[in-house]
C-alpha cells in the first residue's frame, strides 16, 4: 500500500496484488481497476468477469469513492462487493481503486480480513497527504505512460476489431447520433455502452430501450413521458426514458421496429432537442445523445418504406459496424478463455480444462448466433462438464460439433487434453507476440490494441509469460524491427 505516495510502477505491482489478496480472502467472480488524474473522471484500465451493468455498477461507486479522497466502505459481513481506493487523487499524484464482486455474501471472518486491507490502504493515504505537506511531493504519472482502454468490457484480438475501437475513439464526443450496425448477438449494446464509457457523459446516466420490448401503444409514453390524466391509465406523472438519460447516452436498441407513427416525433426530438410530453402543452430543451443499434438494413428499409428516409438520414450521419464472429474468427480463441474462466469462477464450478480438439471444434463453427451464442455454449459446457474434467468434443453441443467423418479427418494424432490454466498462458502468450508483431513491435501500441490500459502492464505479462524480448530484437538499424516503448 505504499504505492499510495510512489509512482506508477509500484502502484501497479500493488494493485495487482492487492487483487490477488482480496481474491484470496473472498472468491470473486469478477474484478476492474480504475485511475483517476486531478481534476479528471475516474478511466476504466481493465476489468474481467463483469456484465456491462456491473461494470456500470463499478464505475458510479469508484468514481464516489476517489471523488470523496476515501478507501471506499468499510467491508461488513453480507457485502457481495468490495471497492478499495489504493492512491487517493491529488494534484501530485493519479488516483486508483479496484472493484470486485464476490461470489458469495461476505462472512464475518472474510469481511474482518478484508477490513484489514481497507485500513491499510488509510494508512498509505495518511502517510502520503503528510509527505506532501512536507513539501514533498511524489511524482506525477507521465500521461504518456497510461493509455485508455480502446472498448472497455469488450475481449478481442482482431485487426477488425482494432479498427473498430480506432473509430469509436474518433466519434466518442460528439454529439451527433451514432448507429451501430451488426447481426444480432455481435454485441452492439457493449460497443453502445464504451461509446458512452470513454465519452465526457461517461459520469451521466446511460439508459438503454429495446424499441420491440413494448408495445406501440406504449413506447410514446415510455419515451416522451406522460402526465397524469393524459390518457386513460395514466395515473401519475411519467417523465420518460429520454428525461431520464439528460445529461447522458439514450440508447435505442433496434431502432428499424420502431413504429412508423412515432418516428417523426422521434425526428423532431433528435432534430431540435426537445421532447414533447404528453398531456403538456409545450416541449422541453433536453441534453441528451443517442446511439442506436439495428441488425436491419435501414436503408433498404427506407426505400421500401417501412423506415422514414429522413430520419434514416439523421441517425445514420454516423455509423460503426459490429463485424461478425465468422469474420473474426482470431477473436473466438480469446472468447473463449474470457468465458471459461467467467462462468467456472461465476458457478463455482472447477472444470479441469479444455482439450485442444475441442477448442478446434468451437473455433471452425460458423456461430450464426455470434458473441450471444458462443457465451451460452461455453457457460453450458461449464455447467454440464464434471467438477475436475476437462470439457471434450463429446460435451459439445450437438449442432456445433461436425459430423463424424469431418471430426476424424481433421483431429490431429496423439491430442492430448489441456490444462486450463496452461492453455490460457499459451494462448496469451501468442496473442501478445502476434499483437507486438501487427504493431510494429511498439509496447504501447500493443497494450491499447490487447486492451491492457498501459505498457506497465503489458511488461509485466511478458516477464510471467517468460516471453523473451531479445527474440524480438533486431539491428538498430532496422527500422521497425526493434522493440520500442519510446513512440506513442
């Protein structure tokens, strides 16, 4: 906890064992780790095992905690999260929290031991706040040593992936509608949400509306609010989904089945930020963007005219697609790690590992049902495989698994099944070389494309990886072959 009055380096060898300790006291099932510069908003550096509104969840309680300078709520028995403030933010040095969610209520004993963390991290704070009243100060991050995730909550490795976090980076503040396109399951809601996550509204609500999860009658007032007495059934005051989000993100997952009738309205409201309550007689200013997600083709749809061409137009000025899981087929590796370890940790249930036959089966899958359905998969696989066996091809589900002749033909002689945790390491191991590798070998690069927050990181994991740096390095003279950490 000392790393509360030291720089970066320290700070991050603590966070990472602070992680291990608390996992230690109390099983998680999920964890993320926050920092926070004077005078900014808490920034998200990794998270793992969290759903997007536990993350949310994660981000509103470590955001009040560093804005209020404290280690976060004392952990009592019954807890079922933990936020610890390692470094509390001041003008000399970047604040960090970790947040984790456990995967039992707290006991009394745990609750104790992690009571104990909590105070030493008071402790740190204290001996920090008298160093700088002492005059001296510890040093400042070098805002090029820590760089931002590129799409918080997403796991991939692809190089269109990368392309699409490249170009939410380039849309993230602006104001204008944002449309995200892609088939169902490809994961546009967690796209929608790191938009809203790394954008200057990340600290206002976010308030997601399926437009086909109500019916047409009802998505007016859901919307644009009502007012008692407005309509029959109407028997208080409603202010509406698009109030609720002022300030922050509205958005409108499958905008294409929205009903005709309402999309004018609609377009008022993205045209002239107003909204027009029901039973009021005048519309209200309201702050508010919007992102938008469809599996359709809106413009084949407004030509047919099932879609307002104009509002097409003004919803889509914007637009990032979510490629599919068959034209990412690198990412499904990686997806399939995030998964095993989420749900065997989630379900307490201690699965030996994965054969290599068996990840080959998943990875040659189509996956029509994308992201969606390869979590399901893995999560039953978890669920029916017994406590300390590895999942086999025989466990797979039947509509994903080849026929006989095709599974023969391609399994390779003498495969033998692997541990889980030696799979993961091997298969981290040739993310991170092949990453290194697409970006010209650039440590920090590498770290913003792996999503590992900073090139401290992305060090340490080539030390515990024994990946040897000298294998990478070239003639100086080479440019582009050497391993540099020096060019942003």
């Amino acid at each position: 906890m000392c790393a509360a009055g030291t720089g970066s380096d320290a700070l991050y060898d603590v966070m990472l064992k602070v992680a291990l300790m608390v996992d230690a006291a109390a099983h998680t099932y999920g964890m993320a780790t926050f920092s926070q510069k004077s005078g900014e908003m808490s920034r998200l550096k990794w998270v793992e095992g969290l759903d997007p509104e536990e993350t949310a969840d994660a981000e509103a309680t470590v955001e009040a905690a560093l804005g209020g300078a404290e280690a976060g709520q004392e952990p009592k028995a019954g807890d079922r999260k933990i936020c610890l403030v390692l470094s509390a933010t001041t003008p000399q040095r970047e604040g960090a929290a970790i947040y984790g969610r456990f995967v039992r209520p707290l006991t009394d004993a745990q609750a104790a031991e992690l009571r104990i963390l909590s105070d030493v991290a008071r402790l740190a704070h204290s001996h920090a706040r008298l160093r700088e009243e002492l005059h001296q100060p510890v040093k400042a991050f070098k805002p090029a040593e820590v760089a931002a995730a590129s799409l918080p909550g997403m796991v991939f490795v692809s190089r269109v992936m990368n392309g699409l976090a490249h170009s939410v980076e380039r849309i993230k503040d602006s104001e204008s509608t944002v449309l995200i396109t892609g088939e169902s399951g490809t994961g546009k809601e967690l796209v929608a949400r790191a938009i809203h996550r790394l954008s200057r509204r990340s600290q206002a609500p976010f308030i997601p509306f399926n437009c086909t999860a109500a019916p047409a009658d009802l998505i007016e007032s859901l919307l644009f609010g009502h007012r008692k007495g407005a309509f029959t059934g109407a028997h208080a005051d409603h202010d509406g989904l698009i109030r609720a989000a002022e300030g922050g993100t509205l958005f409108l997952d499958e905008i294409g089945d929205l009903p005709l009738a309402l999309q004018p309205k609609l377009l008022r409201f993205l045209q002239e930020g107003e909204v027009h309550t029901l039973g009021e007689r005048a519309p209200r200013k309201v702050n508010v963007r919007v992102l938008a997600a469809t599996h359709k083709d809106l413009f084949e749809a407004a030509q047919e005219g099932t879609f307002r061409e104009d509002l097409y137009y003004r919803v889509a000025a914007l637009a990032v697609h979510v490629p599919p899981l068959r034209e990412r087929p690198e990412d499904i590796a990686a997806l399939i790690s995030h998964f095993l370890s989420h749900y065997a940790r989630r379900n307490e249930r201690a699965v030996a590992g994965i054969t290599n036959e068996a990840i080959g089966v998943l990875q040659s899958y189509a996956w029509p049902g994308n992201v969606r359905e390869l979590a399901a998969e893995i999560e039953r696989l978890v669920l029916y495989t017994d406590e300390g066996c590895y999942i086999g091809t025989e466990n797979i589900s039947a509509r994903v698994r080849p026929s006989e002749q095709t599974a023969q033909a391609a399994a390779p002689a003498g495969q033998v099944p692997a541990h889980l945790e030696n799979m993961l390491e091997d298969y981290e191991r040739r993310v991170i070389t092949e990453t290194l590798r697409r970006n010209d070998y650039n440590v920090a690069r590498a770290a913003v494309a792996l999503g590992l927050g900073s090139r401290q990181t992305l060090y340490k994991k080539l030390k515990r990886l024994t990946i040897n740096v000298g294998d990478f390095l070239q003639d100086e003279q080479q440019h582009g072959l050497q391993l540099r950490a020096d060019r942003a």
